[in-house]
C-alpha cells in the first residue's frame, strides 16, 4: 500500500517546512494537485513550486494534472522534477498523444477519472498506463466527503487488473481518511491520496503509518 499524502492540504506560506514534515512521515509519493482555473475552478501551483520542493525529500512526486492543456506543461513539470504524471480521460482524443508524450520523458504515466465519467472510458488506455487514478470527489478542492457511490469503479479496475493480468496501480483521490481509506482498500485500490486528514494531524508519521496499517490490513478482506 502506498499513502501519497496531498500537498494541496498544506500551509501554503510554508511549502518547504510542509514538504519536510512530509518526507518525515514516511510516506512514499508526495501528491501535488495541478490546477488551472479551467478544467477546475480553482488554482493551485505551477512548476516552479514543484522545483523548489523536489531537493528537500526523495519521495516519488506525484503530478495529478488538473488542467485543460495538459500538453503544454508535460515538460515544464518532467523538469521540475515529477516521477507520476497523471492526465485525465475527459480531455478525449487527445488521451493517447497525452500518455506518449508522459512515457516519452520518462514519467509514469497516469490515466484520472473524475465522478461524473464512466470508468469504462478508462478501459482502452489500461495497457498503457502505470496508474488509474479514481477521483472519489469532484476535483478543484480539498475538504470535500468521499463519495461512495465511487466504490465500484474500484472495484471494477481492480477486476480489469486480475483479469487482464496489468500491474497498473489503483489510486483513490478525494475525501480520504482513515475510514474511507479502508473502504477503498477493500474494493481493490492500493493507493490513497489524502490531504485534510492528513496535513490536519499533528502526528503526520503516526497518521501515515496508520492508514498504511488499516489498509493492508482491509485489502486482504477484499468485498
Ligand atoms: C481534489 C484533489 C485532491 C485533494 C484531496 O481536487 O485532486 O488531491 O488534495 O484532498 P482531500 O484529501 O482533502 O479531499
Ligand atoms: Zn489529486
């Protein structure tokens, strides 16, 4: 299991302390929420922020892209020194070109699906991706409840998986805390993004090793 605490839910006037309470914790990816005012309504950081952070831990960067141009800012952020680079399905038929250019730097390559998007239009794109990213609430913010009725999307990639006999990851992202988290490992995901259930605690290292411990824990107990 692999707890990607999100920096989205950090004191923003403090990036490089936050980002060091982070590594401290144990967790293994560091996910940063890219958004560009457009595909979300909201704005976060940009590639410099990225930059800057990336000397202070060796903890995988994990770049979800919420953004209308993706293709634009592939580079920027493979630079700036992103390990993950995750695109959403919604942007269409640009998908493929999308995951090309991610592999083409030497990310891994990511594939987002947002609540209102049928997971089966992830399924063509499942030999091609490192990880499917399920978004358990409506991107744009952090704070929000999970939304349950995003359970069997999890499952249903988790099917996929097996079946197909693929090594993508199965990431959740939105509304996780430790009880979400158990939920979401039960399902089939084996990666959990969390930001205000996390950052909020004043023990990061306890919290992170907890939902790592729950989680292992749930998905041996798969519903
Ligand atoms: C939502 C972002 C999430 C966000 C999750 O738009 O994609 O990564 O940071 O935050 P919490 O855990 O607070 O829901
Ligand atoms: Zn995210």
């Amino acid at each position: 299991m692999i707890i990607a605490p999100s920096l989205l839910a950090c004191d923003f006037g403090q990036f490089a302390k936050e980002a060091r309470r982070a590594h401290k914790s144990g967790a293994e990816w560091l996910h940063l929420d890219i958004m560009d005012g457009h595909f979300v309504p909201n704005i976060s950081f940009g590639p410099e922020v990225v930059r800057v952070v990336r000397p202070l831990t060796k903890m995988v960067f994990d770049v979800h892209l919420m953004c209308s141009k993706p293709e634009i800012l592939l580079e920027p952020f493979a630079r700036a020194g992103a390990d993950n680079l995750t695109v959403h399905v919604e942007l269409g038929e640009r998908v493929t070109s999308l995951l090309w250019k991610i592999r083409s730097l030497g990310c891994k390559v990511g594939l987002a699906v947002n609540p209102p998007t049928a997971v089966a239009q992830a399924e063509p794109f499942l030999s091609q991706i490192d990880l499917l990213l399920i978004m358990t609430v409506n991107p744009g913010f952090g704070g929000q409840p999970f939304i349950h009725e995003m359970l069997p999307k999890v499952q249903q990639a988790a099917a996929w998986r097996r079946s197909r006999k693929l090594d993508y990851r199965i990431e959740v992202d939105g509304g996780i805390t430790q009880e979400t988290a158990l939920e979401c490992a039960r399902a089939g995901a084996d990666t959990f993004v969390s930001g205000t259930a996390l950052f909020g605690q004043r023990q990061l290292k306890r919290a992170v090793q907890k939902m790592r411990d729950g989680t292992t824990a749930a998905g041996k107990s798969p519903i």
